[in-house]
C-alpha cells in the first residue's frame, strides 16, 4: 500500500547544527528530518514507500558493500516518480573497527547523524571558498523509528554517547533509539569495481584515494577511514570513464561518517564566526525583515526590535535584541549557560563568561515579579517597594534610552525564559509587572511576561559587542564596580563620591532616576597596565550596569 503524508501530517521547521530541516511525526511515533535537498521527494521519503513495508523493501532493496549496514533502495513511486536512495544505519556511540588514531595523532569518533549532515554540507559548501569541487552524493534525510533499543543491541557504549547527545541541544537526542542517513544515490561504481572491469589498475586506485585525500585536507577536512570503496567513478563504455574539461577523472565521494574538519579548519571558523558576529551587532537594528526562517519571528516589544523563537533544547524562549536573525543562535542557553562562569555580584546573581562562540557576555538572573527586600517604614525603601523590580523588556528599553542620549552603559544583547516551572510564595510575590505587561505578546499569541518562568538577561562585558575580542578592536577592558575600585584603592573615597553624585545628575538629566543608586551600579574599566580607563576631560570612563530600579520621569 502506498504511504504519503497525510496533508503533511505533523510538521515543523528545525535548525539543527546549522542546517534545515523539516521535522515530520508519523503517527507511529517515527521521526523523519527531511533537508532541503529532500524536501522535493518529501513523500517517497516516507518510510512506508520504502522501509516499512518490508515485502517492497527485500524486493527493491540491494545490501552495499562496507562495514555498516547500509544499503540501495528503490522507492515507491509517487505520482509516478520513484527515487533511488542509499540507506545508511549510523553508528555513533559505537567503537570504530580497528585502529582509532591515525600516524598524525588525530582522534576520531562515529558522527551522530546531525553531525555528519552538517559537516558534509560544509565540505560541499567549501567551493565557495577555493577554487575546486569535491562532488558527494546529497544527504536527503535522517530517519528515527520510535523503538526504543538497548545500548548492547545497538552497539553502543553510554561513555561515548553522553557528550554526543550534550552537542545536540537543538534536539532530544536519544541513545536508545537507531537514526538511519538517507542519501541520494550516485549513478556509477566505486573505484574497487572499476578495477574488477579492468578499467583502473591497482596503481590507479591507489594514486586516486590518496588524491581524493589530499583535495579533502586542502578543503580543511580529514576522513578516517579513506577507502576506494568510497569514491565513485563513471564508466563512459569501451573501458573508459568520464573525465571532466581538464582530463581529470569524474568522480565524487561518499561515506561521511568519520569525517572531521582539521584543527586548521576548526580555528579559522572560530574566528570568522566571530568577526560575522561584530559586523552583524553594529547593524542589528537596520537588517530586513524578509528574510527570517520559519522557527524565528521580529517582534517589537516597549519600543524595541526583537528577534524571537523558542529554544528547543530547553523548551524555553529568547529574544535578542536587533533586527537580524543571524544572531539568534550566538544567544542560544546552550552556547553560554554551560561555559565556566565568574560570579560578579554577591547578593545577586550575575555572571560573566565567554561563550562557545567565544563572545564576551554577562548574564543575570531577573528579579521581576518578586517584592524588593525593603523596609516600608523608611521613605526611601517604601518608594522601592511601590516601584518594584523592572521586567527584563524595562531594563533594555531603558539601556537603549539612556545610551541613545549619550550616557553608557553595558550593551543589551538578549533576553532568555527558561522552560522550566518555578513558583514563588506568595508573600513574595509583587504582581505589578504581571498586570502592567499582560499585553504584550509574542508572535505566538504568548505573553512576554509569566509568573511561572524565570528570566535571564544577557549584556555585553565593557566595550562595544563588536570589539571584544576583535583584534583589530580596542584591548579588552577588565571592568569593576566603582565600589570595588575604591576597595582596590584605584579611586579615592572623594573620587567614588564625585563619580556618585555625576551618575546621579546624568541620569537625571535624560529624566531617570535610580531609586536604589549605589556603587555597585556603575562600572570603572581598568586596562592590561591597571591603569583606570579615562574620558578625554581626565575623569574616569563609566558604563551604567544596573537597570532593575532605575525609573523614568
């Protein structure tokens, strides 16, 4: 019986790894992640038109040579087109037969699906960046049966898969279920074959693997297991193979599961992914809207420009501050929550790290909907405890204005809800935000605000998003409150008060007011000598830090 989707059935738009892909759920509970190579012959990937029935799949299906399980099958066809795959079981988590280290001391391991779909595309991508092709077979689908196996079955060791599954924050990745890699398959036969038809000698396929090496490394990659068995040739007739407008032989590559970029590579895209991500900061605001993927959406919230998605690692939400979607990622928890992380605060819950992407970031805990700790009995704490705290949207929408208006401050960057539930008492509780923000929702009909999540705001560290850690940039500045550079003796009590009482008057001036102003509030920065950080007038450079009880006029 022939098995297409029921009008899509239950679909969404994923980005995993850096790739598209579109998430169906079977009814049976299996999973199909179909790119965008696939996304034409999305119905014969259904797995009913190909795996499922297993009549059609030992009519049309031919076992491959190699190590795995791995084979060639024919479709069903769907409105009369059937298409030809390769089916390919992935062994992550599993030993690798035989030697693991190559002579050079590289370390390999199986890539999870996921991993080897990017990597490939990557490869296949890097054309744009050097002159030369490397032709591959295209990754079509990843497919997951909702069975659940145990790991001995699977061949898998738990040691292997934990930090595997902990690289796959963008999905549940579950070890005790099999993924198959899905294929197209390439018309011609691999180099072994060419040498039983006598087309190629041994000489020749020995000289052509270690090419095909060689033009990968120059690529930036590295392939474990290179084998001849994994180069495919085109025979042409009368012993002949196709040859391209140089003479050199047609052939592409396949099998990617032992595929890695070299260390090389690894560095280089650290650092262009991060001067990407200081261009991309300096024009977040001025970025179309046009070109936004499924899962993310603008949305303006109290004046600012967001954009918005969910995390599906966490089944939270983030909004980053801007206009381009490029920069959603950098902001994902789990590029920052995880990092080693230095504590800057001692009665609150603020963080400085570097991110995996290596971006300089400060993270803080909110404190909306819960009541200050005041007294009421004094004026000036019973004025904190009728304002109560600002909603994360406040404090950034207060950063922007008082930079806009030339007083600096920390850099807002993004705002992050957690998924999970969290309940306070009740004689915690201040519900002011609650009721003046129970208007503003998402794109997805949600509001931005609830009582039973908690919120994390992330900022820049000292300097401008685009020049940490920017070479060409200014050197990166060790902040401190001006309360801990009095302490260090880089300020004199006379200075902390004059630098008070500025703050103060600035603030003021731009019609803000800090119900609660302490030294804590404001930063110093300090340079590689130790020498404090000045404004050409010869006073010490400031950057407001503290948002949560400042309040406007």
């Amino acid at each position: 019986m022939l098995v297409q989707p029921k009008r899509m059935l239950r679909m969404e738009a994923k980005r995993i790894l850096g790739m598209e892909y579109a998430h169906v759920t079977l009814p049976n509970a299996d999973d199909l992640y179909v790119t965008l190579y696939g996304l034409p012959f999305i119905e014969q990937l259904m797995p009913g038109n190909w795996w499922s029935d297993k009549d059609w799949f030992r009519e049309n299906a031919v076992r491959l040579s190699g190590s795995s399980a791995i084979y060639r099958v024919r479709t069903k066809p769907v409105r009369s087109r059937a298409v030809d795959i390769v089916l390919k079981w992935n062994r992550m988590g599993q030993d690798i037969p035989g030697e693991e280290h190559l002579d050079n001391g590289y370390t390999f391991q199986f890539n999870s699906p996921f991993e080897e779909f990017s990597l490939l595309t990557e490869l296949r991508e890097s054309r744009r960046e050097s002159p030369g092709t490397i032709y591959t077979h295209r990754p079509m689908a990843i497919y997951v049966p909702q069975e659940r196996k145990d790991l001995d079955r699977l061949g898998r060791k738990a040691y292997k898969m934990l930090p595997i599954i902990e690289a796959h924050k963008e999905l549940e990745l579950d070890m005790f279920r099999s993924y198959a890699v899905i294929y197209e398959w390439i018309k011609g036969i691999d180099a072994v074959q060419a040498t039983d038809q006598g087309i190629l000698t041994l000489n020749d396929i020995s000289a052509l693997t270690v090419q095909m090496e060689e033009k990968v490394r120059q690529k930036g990659f590295l392939v474990h297991d290179r084998k001849p068995h994994h180069i495919i040739v085109r025979p042409k007739g009368d012993r002949e193979l196709a040859r391209d407008k140089q003479g050199d032989l047609l052939c592409a590559l396949v099998d990617f599961e032992l595929l890695k970029r070299t260390p090389e590579r690894e560095e280089q895209r650290k650092r262009t992914k991060r001067m990407v991500y200081f261009e991309k900061q300096k024009d977040k605001f001025n970025h179309s809207a046009l070109d936004y993927p499924p899962n993310l959406h603008p949305v303006e919230i109290m004046g600012v420009d967001y954009v918005h998605g969910n995390t599906e690692s966490t089944k939270g939400k983030l909004w980053v501050v801007g206009k381009d979607p490029d920069l959603y990622d950098t902001f994902l928890p789990e590029r920052w929550e995880v990092t080693p992380r230095v504590k800057l605060r001692t009665l609150s819950e603020v963080y400085h790290t570097v991110s995996k992407d290596d971006v300089q970031l400060v993270w803080k805990i909110s404190n909306v909907g819960s009541k200050p700790d005041m007294d009421p009995f004094r004026e000036r704490e019973r004025r904190i405890l009728k304002f109560g705290y600002n909603s994360p949207f406040e404090e950034v929408a207060l950063a922007l204005h008082l930079n806009a208006r030339g007083l600096p401050t920390i850099v807002p960057l993004a705002i992050y809800m957690a998924g999970h539930k969290t309940e306070m008492a009740d004689f915690l509780l201040d519900e002011s935000r609650y009721t003046s923000h129970e208007d503003l929702l998402n794109p997805d009909g949600t509001p931005v605000l609830r009582r039973d999540r908690s919120y994390i705001t992330l900022w820049g560290y000292w300097n401008q998003p685009w020049d940490e850690q920017d070479p060409k940039g200014p050197p990166l500045v060790r902040r401190m409150s001006a309360l801990h550079a009095y302490r260090k003796k880089l300020i004199r009590e006379e200075e902390y008060f004059h630098l008070k009482d500025g703050t103060r008057d600035k603030l003021m001036a731009v019609n803000v007011e800090d119900l609660n102003l302490n030294g804590t509030h404001f930063l110093v920065g300090v340079d590689a000598d130790g020498n404090l950080i000045k404004e050409e007038s010869g006073e010490p450079a400031i950057r407001i830090c503290y948002f949560e009880l400042l309040k406007r006029f």
